[in-house]
C-alpha cells in the first residue's frame, strides 16, 4: 500500500506537469511580460541584417524570433519540470501566443 500510495503521488506529479494550464502558469511566473518583451527585441535584433532597421524584420520575417522566444521558454520548462508531450505541445505554443500576444506572427 506504501508503495501505491507513493506512485499515485509520483504519477499525478506528471500528469499536472502535462497540464497546459500548469505549464503556462510556471512559464508566466519564470518569464513576466516585460522580460519577454526585452528577450524578444533582443532576438528580433539577432535576426536583422547589419545595414537594415527594425522594419526590415517586421517586413520581411517568418517568425524566426518569435519561435526562438518560445523555444526557450519551453526549454525552461523541460528542464526544471518534465518533457512537454508531442500531443500538448502545440496547445501550450498557442498559449503562450495568447499570453505574449507580440509572440503572434
């Protein structure tokens, strides 16, 4: 009984870390608007030919910054808590778009 006991904690663990709601709440709270907002500018910047300006990314980009910004987030994620599941992962990308709406492109 012990033992069950100890891997129905183990396996709820895992289920709520597969929770799309419980993945955007620890991303939110690792990652507050304004420092995404910064990351994201930085990144745009990465991504901007040397003689251009900021409207050449805006013109002319295919997201290239916007799923860098993502990709560490969910990284982040991955790390501290568990792999994020093919089958969710693109519901947590949509909230995560939703949530930092200039990550929409």
């Amino acid at each position: 009984m012990k033992h069950l006991k100890k891997f129905e904690q183990i396996n709820e663990i895992k289920n709520t870390e597969q929770d799309v709601d419980f993945i955007i709440a620890k991303i939110k709270e690792k990652y507050p608007l304004q420092d995404v907002k910064k990351m994201f500018d930085d990144e745009i910047m990465e991504w901007i030919p040397d003689d251009e300006d900021i409207s050449w990314y805006k013109n002319n980009n295919n997201g290239e910054a916007q799923d860098m910004i993502i990709s560490i987030m969910i990284d982040w994620f991955e790390k501290n808590y568990n792999k994020i599941s093919d089958d969710i992962n693109d519901k947590v990308c949509e909230e995560i778009k939703n949530y930092y709406k200039f990550l929409k492109f």
